[in-house]
C-alpha cells in the first residue's frame, strides 16, 4: 500500500491511519479507553495496537476467549459486567482489536452497554476488515443460528493496518480472500478479473486490492445502510454459506468451516442455481466455480446432511413472510435479489458441487 | 378523555387509537404477530387486545414471568430462541401488552432480533403510559444495575388505552403517579399544580392529565432523542431512586419498593438538595416534599444502608468522567443538569427525609 492516506468516512486505511486514529481519540472528552482482544491478538496485536498509540491512556484489556463459539450473548453478559465494574460510562470508548468475532461482538456490546456507548473496530484478519467491519452490522449468535442477535450501528472509526495480517494463517487469509472475490462477482468482471490476481502468499504485493474490497462494501453500504434493497447483494452466496457453517459447526462429525470457506462453497452452489434459474452463462459459472475450487478445498455432504442444511435455511435473516430469498447472478457484476429456489434445485446445485 | 383523536407523532391515546392501530397493522405488509405478555397482561388485558384487533391475524403469544427480576438478559434469550423456532422474520411485528417491563425488554428484544424487528408498546400501566413506552429508550437490568443494557429506537406505535388501567392495584398507579409529578416539577408550577389534583381512586375524572403528562415527556425527548441536554431532566429523582430501587430488590430485609416509590424518595432527596446546593425556594421545598409524602409511604434507612445506597451511584449511567451527576431544581419548572453533589450533602438529605 502506498503511503497516501486513505480513508473513506470514517474509515481509515494503511499506516497513517494511525494519525487519524490518535487525532480521534485526541478529540473525544474520554473518560476511559477499553481494548476487547482474545489470546490471540492478545500476543500478536495488542503489542502493536499499545505501540501506535500516542497518548497516554491507560488500556483496560478485556480479554475473551477465541473462536466463533463464544460469539454468544455470555460472553456478551460477562463483558457487560466486567465494563460495569471496572467504571465504563458514556465517555468511555471500545477498541475492538480483533477479526470478525470481536468485531462484532463488541460493536454490539458497545452499542448496548448504558444505551450504547462509542467504539473503534481495528481488525486484524482480513475477513473482518474486507466484510465485518465495514458497515455497521454487529451481533453474536444464538445456538448455531448466526447473527441472530444484534443490531445496525456504526463506529467512530475503522481502523484498517494490513500489517497485522503478518500474524495470520495462510488459511485465515483465504477465509477473508472468499469475501473479496464476492466483492468481484457482485460488482463488476472487470474486479472479478483483477481479485482473481490477489496472492494469498504474498499481501503486500497486491495489497491495494483490500482497499479496493473496502471500497466497493463501503459504495454499497452507503447506498442502503439498512439492507431494504442493493445491500442484499452482500448476501450472495451466504443464504447456503451460513446454513452449511452452522450444521458444520454443530456437527461433531463435520469439520468446522472457516466463514469465508463455507461462503465459497455458498457461492459455487449459488452460481449454479443462477445458471439454472436466471441468465448467468455455462462459461461465467465455469470461470467462477473453477476459480473458487482451485483456493477451497471441496466438502463432501451426502443427502441427509443436504437436508439438514436446507432445513436451516428457514432461520435466514433475510427470509421474508416464511419464504427463503437467495441473491442470484444474472451475470458477473450484476444480480438479482429476493430469488425463491425451490428446495429441488438446491439438491441439484449440490450435486453439481459434487461432480466438479 | 374525551372521544376526539389524541396523537402526537406515532403515540395515539384514548379509544380511538385503535383505529389507528388497525391501520398501521394493515398498512404493514406482516408475516406474523407476535405479543408478549405476563400472567397479568394474559388474564386482564391479552381478551381486550383480541376484542380490538379488527384484522384477522393469528396472534403467537410469547408469556413471560412478571416482576422487575425478569427484567434481564436470561428472558430476552428466551424470547430470541422462541421468536426463532416459531418463525419470526424481518416482517413480523411485537406487540409489547404490559407494563415497563414489557415495554422496556420487548423493545429491545425486537430491536435487537435479527438486528431489529418492528414493534408497538401497547403500555397497560399507568408507569409505562406516562414513561417507559415514550421516547425509544429500552433495555434490561444486570444483576441490580437498572437498564444497564438497551438501545434507543422507536416503536413503530404507543397505543395508550386508559381502560387498562381499571385492571391495576392502587399502588400500581400511585407508582405510576410519581413520573406524573415529576413531569409537573420539571415543567412548569401550572402543571405542578394541575398534577396534584389527579385522583388516583378516580382516573376517569382526570385522565385528560395522562395524555398532558406524555405530551410533557414526548416534548422533551423530541428535542433531544440522545439525551445530550434537555432529556437528562427527566431524570431528576432518578438518581438515588434507580440507586434505592436496585438496594431493596437487592436485599431480602428490604421490602422491594415499586419505582414509583422510589423515585418519589429520590425526588424528596434531590428537592432537599436543590434547596442547599442551588436557588429552590425553602417554599417549594416545604410544597414538594409535603405533596410526596402525602401519596408515599416513608422508608427508614439506616446510616450503613445510605452508604450503600450511594455505593451504587457509581454505577450511574448519566455519570460522567467517574462523577455522579444529579439533576436538581432551580424552582419549579427550572432544573439545573450535570449537578456533583457531595456524598455528605446526600447524607443530610436523608436525615431531612427522616424528619418530615
């Protein structure tokens, strides 16, 4: 990344971030300065996050256990409590330094803690800050039922440093990768094409493409903040995607999936249904579900599971009146939302899904 | 209450508010109707729901425990998880049918499911009429903190019938009354006078004061929906009430006190303080406290009980920076916000509420 600043709003990207971020900080009357981590970025980020900041506030580290399971509203309660009894108020403000997980976990902490209090997202994987913490979704999970709880509020800031991607598995890279490479299908071929280009081994050589990711999520956001119509095209391959990470997450048997690893087997499943359904070319869902197999690696579900997943289906978000509404490819660039597939067709699309 | 329609906004009061509601029912294309309720509002108020409901929908009843302890996080989960398995999506609507605690959890239950469903506060007591169901704000206690956990958002409707409040006990609309007064102290000596003439035995005979009394709060929350200014004088009494309310829930040798009670020992208590600390007239004082314990009964406290009384104002959500702010009463009709008051003038005026 170059050293031009970049920001959008209120979304900063690339080192001089750092200043915006002081200056941010700086500017508010703040009473005390909370910092949600778990251990992971406890070790690796924390260390940075404490290097980068100019002033001298002393950071109240509440740290959470890692993983997508304990995005649930304990570990909400317990952060709750903990920002009780160590003093938070109205003036205090939380840095959520972490990926998806504390992202929004502690949006939604901060944004119904006293009524809602101020927050900074600062992510650290690739997926949070190409998708989470853009946008101002937050929320935790209920059982295995994703975001299931939460609310739409956004943060002071968004403070975006790929050098805290050096930490992250090569696995984690492509879990955000997936996100990016939906940025490409719902915006334009021309996007598709060059993120097809994104090299997972080696970020900083192609890195203005995060930004360019940002961007694009951001374009779209703006356009319809509370998902009444263009927003929806966000959803593109997670209708299926959040349905197979939830069985898988709650099936013993089944290894759990990274969220930008089901979303790419969501999107394969989605493209083929767009195929048959609406106008997307044999060659477009070729070039994209040849792309998409060649970074994830495929899973198998015999029919019962297929099953299960579809069953799931009916506790999407974006369901309307009982029906479930999938986001639909008419070609590379452009879609088509609130789509009914009939369930036959989603076993097709998994049969497909087998035989590539 | 006369039978012209009252609406200021999306708050509709007297019978022919259910029109109104019909309307905004029709108007809204719902999947399905949720209303919560208690054993209470089910008994006494769910039939005159049902009996005004002109459209014909099949309404799926969540019930959940009465009582200010139910008022937490462990309720909304189960209402999350039942509002889940019975189907609700983005077009589903809650009818919140009951008192503060209803209004207060389910608003923040359905602003928070699926990060924010439609709701109506359909208040059945005379506490969450003139209070709690005005102004958007929501949300549950922790542990003792009160409401220490909530949003602020608007329902898309307040629907205020008087006729359930023939349902409740006298001390029930006594509590109720105390936001009433408050309303009067901090508004104007015309309505103060007004307010002191409503007769609890009686409601038909000036329940014209209700709809003057959600006017007053509407006004004020109108001009400042975030609470930066003008809305922290609807505090005034809650400081120590919230602080005394939370201890005798607290404490099983304590008889928990309903809010209104509370509120009125905190209005006596802050009146007091005014008196010291800004320009209150020894008159008003004398007027004020006299009328409070006309209607409430008294409360001793021991000296160790005010220490922990005060104790828990630290965990305020109007403080500011560590400091507990209070708002006080410059005369009738006059307050002063942001007020620091020292613990040993708190001190004094409980030895002042002891003697009267």
């Amino acid at each position: 990344m170059n050293s031009e600043q970049k920001n959008i709003g209120s979304i900063y990207c690339n080192s001089k971030a750092w200043g915006a971020f002081n200056e941010k900080l700086a500017s508010i009357n703040l009473s005390k300065v909370f910092v949600i981590i778990d251990e992971n970025t406890k070790q690796f980020c924390l260390p940075i996050l404490r290097s980068k900041i100019s002033q001298d506030f002393t950071l109240e580290i509440l740290e959470i256990e890692a993983g997508e399971i304990y995005k649930n509203i304990d570990t909400c309660v317990l952060l709750w409590n903990q920002l009780s009894e160590k003093g938070a108020d109205r003036n205090s403000i939380i840095l959520n330094l972490g990926g998806g997980v504390i992202t929004d976990l502690g949006g939604f902490v901060a944004s119904t803690f006293k009524r809602g209090i101020k927050f900074i997202n600062i992510p650290t994987t690739l997926l949070a800050m190409v998708d989470a913490s853009v946008g101002g979704k937050n929320g935790v999970d209920l059982g295995v039922l994703k975001n299931q709880v939460g609310v739409i509020n956004n943060p002071e800031m968004v403070l975006v440093d790929t050098v805290f991607l050096k930490t992250l598995l090569k696995e984690q890279i492509t879990s955000g990768y997936a996100e990016m490479l939906k940025h490409g299908l719902i915006h334009s071929s021309s996007y598709w094409n060059e993120i097809k280009l994104f090299d997972v081994n080696n970020i900083k050589s192609t890195e203005d493409l995060v930004w360019d990711s940002i961007k694009i999520k951001n374009e779209i956001v703006l356009k319809d903040p509370f998902e009444k119509s263009i927003r929806k095209t966000l959803n593109f391959g997670h209708t299926l995607g959040h349905a197979i990470e939830s069985y898988c997450l709650d099936n013993k048997d089944k290894k759990d999936l990274l969220h930008g690893e089901a979303v790419a087997i969501g999107m394969i499943l989605a493209t083929y249904i767009s195929f048959k359904l609406v106008s997307l070319s044999e060659k477009e869902l070729s070039d994209i579900s040849e792309t998409l197999t060649r970074f994830y690696t495929k899973v198998d579900f015999s029919s019962e599971e297929i099953s299960s997943i579809i069953e799931l289906l009916k506790y999407d978000k974006k369901n309307s009146n009982g029906k479930v509404l999938f986001v639909l490819l008419s070609s590379i660039g452009n879609c088509e939302i609130n789509q009914e597939v009939p369930n036959d067709l989603i076993f097709e699309a998994f049969e497909f899904y087998k035989k590539i």
